[in-house]
C-alpha cells in the first residue's frame, strides 16, 4: 500500500504527543508499506504563494518530504492575524507530487499548514482521507451559538479552542518555520528566548481587548475555512470517546471509529514495579505548564492540600516555562526531559495526576506512567481514561482534593493493584495492523466511498 502521512514534523524539530505517534506509526507502516512522510515547512521570502516539495534526508523507514510555502503553522499557540491562514496558495506543484505517488490513502495528524485548494483537489482524485484526532484545531465552541460573530469581539475562549487565542505575529511564525530556527532551536540562546515567550503566551486568559470589524470577520471567515475543510475529510479517527464524542459536536454525521493510540518503545514494567512506602509521597506533574492542562488548577489544589497535609512533595516536568511556585522547597520543577531521563523519573514517581481542563484526545504519559506500575489520576477530560478505571478518574478539582486527601491519609495500596490488573493494548505492530484494518484497508475505503 501506498501512504501519505501528513503531520507537523518529525522529532527533535517538533515534540509532543502528534509527532510521536505520527513518526512511530510511519516507522511502523513502513516495514510493508511505501510511506511518504509530508509535513509543512519553510516558508520563502520571494514566491511564497506556490506550494513545492522537497525530498528530506531521514533515518527513518519512511519517506520524509517537506511541503515548502505551506500556510503559517500556530502549533496551537493561537492566532493573531486570521487572514493569512487561509490565504490562497498555488497547489499544482503539491498536487502533481501526490499523483506520482498515486496514494492509497492520506492520513491526516492535522490540518496546520495545509491548504484548502490541495484538499479539494485531493477530494476530486478519489483519494481517501483520514483524520486523527489529536487536538480540536480548527474547531471554536462560539460557532455553535447563535451570537458567534459577537462572541469573536473577544479573544476570551474554551480550554479547547485554539484559534481564539492571540498568538505569534506572521513574522515570528516566519522565523519558527525558518530552516534556521530547525537548526537552533534546542540552543541555548533559543531555548531561553522560548521559555520567555512561552510564559507569556501561557499565562491565564483573562478579558482583554476586543477586536475590531475586520478581524471579527477574517476570524468568522477563518472558522468557516476549517468547518469546510474537515467535511471534506473521509473518516475520523477517534483516538478516545473524549475526542468522539467533543468532535461530534460539530460534525454530527462525521464517519470515524475510537481506536486509542499508543507509541513505539513501550514496554510492560508493571511486574517489575518495586514499590516502597515512604515518608513523603511522590506526585507529579508531566506536560506543559498551560492552563488548559490545568497546571494552574492543580497548583491551587495543592496549596490547599498542603495546609492539612505535608507527607508529599511535587515534581514538574515537561516544559521550559517557570512559575513562582517552584521556589516552594517541596516543590521541584525538572523541565524539559529526554526519553531515558523521563524512564528513570517514572521509577521515582509515586502518583502521576494528569488534571486537564481542555478535552484532552488522549494523553500518553497515562499510558507511559501506567505500564510503569504508577497509579495515575486524570480528570473526566482527558481521553485516557478509556485505558483506566473509574477509580482513577476525577470530575473537578474539588473531586481530586478528596482522592488525594484519601490517598495522603490511607495510602496507595488499592490503587496500586488496580494499576496492576488493567488489561493495555500498547503494542505498535499491532496498533498499526489495526489502523490498517479499521481505515487504510480496499474493503475500508470500498465501504466508505460507496457510502459518500
């Protein structure tokens, strides 16, 4: 089979929980299939409208081909000027590489960067198109009101919306896009220049200034753009009933299936676990210190807990961000870390809580945490939860206070046998065989053109 990946790039220029299973699941169909790796790049000074192709280099099983000209890619941050993410772009070089490949099929991990005019093109060739639900790019709760116009005046939105927000300026995206940036962006000097910005673009929303006329219309526009493109993907795949049952909100006749996803290189260490009693349990915090992943909540449910409760200190990691309450001495930030140190960390880790307020699709440290033998807490959110027991799920913070004041005061013996007796499908070689079966397959995309 023929395969056409399209996602934000590979590791270590891009990171998180899309690029992994993007990269993973790539390595993983390529072992039988032809697989061609798309995702958007740099962005030209001179002849920036026509989109181009150009063949990377890679170790990877796959194919990796970076899509030149593509649309500004916000990676989530937010939108600051609506315009240019739906300005017109020239396909014919992008479309005439797709025929020679002659695909099967194109997976979608987002639709960042990606043009409209290449998707209806893509449409007409009778090609099938799958989407992974990673995130709810594209998709804004005020659309769904009557008022939505009235409603954009403002940048204030849901946890899960990612358009809403003011984010980088197109020159700033330029530069992120930028082969330079690639070649620097784990420096020192950027790295510091990230963990600023970074701050300041995750710091809690309040009500700021609204906006005017014309951008109120380019943001409507901007949201019609992203409704149209996803009607002409031909199924969704579900990666849990959180990103189910959020997307159907929006397109209720939408085809798709839940299939949780999983990445390469686990293993099942829950025998191996060696737990220890210890004076001060263990908790921690794994993602990005954002709002939406309720980094701030969680901080104010802890200080709470810890005018009752001193038997715990609290580990940080996952983002090069800073807040004031690491100075507290039972409080220790670790930041970003490598694949090996995160494995190490996992053996140290009493607790994992995972209390996102955005409808997280998924959440892979969960999955990373439990297959380590760590009970994990995640709030009714996050997508995760389809792999735990209900024991392990909490609705809001007042709900998590009451679990961990429990679990401060009786220990984590049952929650710790729990962990141990859940069944986890984790395996990619057999997750890929079932993405295969469940979308990529002739009766598959049989079955769902004869349904269009």
């Amino acid at each position: 089979m023929k395969i056409i990946e399209y996602t934000l790039g590979i590791a270590p220029y891009r990171r998180g929980g899309l690029p992994r299973y993007s990269t993973d699941l790539s390595d993983e169909l390529a072992k039988e299939n032809d697989v061609y790796v798309l995702y958007p790049g740099r962005i030209k000074l001179l002849k920036s409208k026509s989109v181009s192709v150009h063949i990377r280099k890679t170790s990877h099983k796959f194919n990796l081909v970076e899509m030149m000209n593509p649309l500004p890619v916000s990676l989530g941050l937010g939108i600051h000027s609506a315009a240019s993410f739906m300005a017109s772009r020239n396909v014919t070089k992008l479309i005439k590489f797709i025929k020679e490949v002659n695909p099967d099929v194109i997976h979608f991990h987002t639709l960042m960067g990606f043009p409209m005019e290449a998707l209806k093109e893509i449409k007409e060739l009778g090609i099938k198109t799958v989407f992974t639900t990673h995130d709810f790019y594209g998709f804004c709760p005020k659309m769904l009101e009557d008022n939505a116009r009235i409603k954009l005046k403002s940048r204030k939105c849901s946890y899960d919306c990612m358009l809403c927000k003011d984010g980088l300026t197109d020159k700033k995206l330029f530069i992120m896009q930028s082969r330079i940036y690639e070649i620097l962006k784990n420096t020192s000097l950027v790295k510091k220049i990230r963990r600023n910005q970074k701050s300041v673009l995750n710091e809690e929303q309040v009500d700021g200034d609204f906006l005017d006329e014309e951008e109120v219309s380019a943001r409507h526009n901007l949201r019609i753009y992203y409704q149209e493109m996803y009607n002409l993907i031909d199924e969704f795949h579900y990666n849990s009933t959180v990103a189910r049952d959020y997307i159907m909100r929006f397109l209720p006749g939408a085809k798709g299936k839940v299939v949780n996803i999983t990445h390469s290189g686990l293993k099942d260490n829950r025998k191996a676990k060696k737990y220890h009693i210890n004076d001060k349990m263990k908790i921690a915090y794994i993602g990005p210190y954002d709002e939406k992943k309720g980094f701030y909540s969680l901080i104010n449910c802890l200080k709470s807990i810890r005018k009752r409760y001193t038997n715990f200190q609290v580990y940080f990691y996952g983002d090069v961000g800073y807040h004031v309450f690491f100075k507290n001495s039972w409080v220790h930030n670790r930041g970003v870390q490598s694949e090996k140190d995160m494995l190490k960390a996992y053996k140290n880790i009493d607790l994992l809580i995972v209390p996102s307020l955005w409808h997280e699709p998924f959440g892979f440290v969960a999955l990373e945490a439990t297959l380590e033998g760590i009970p994990v807490l995640v709030s009714n959110n996050v997508g995760a939860k389809d792999i735990l027991s209900k024991e392990n799920i909490f609705e809001d913070n007042s709900a998590l206070m009451i679990k961990l004041e429990e679990l401060l005061s009786d220990g984590l013996t049952k929650l710790r046998e729990n962990t141990q007796r859940l069944t986890l499908m984790y395996a990619m070689d057999e997750h890929s065989k079932k993405i295969c079966d469940s979308f990529y397959s002739k009766e598959r995309r049989d079955k769902i053109a004869t349904n269009k």
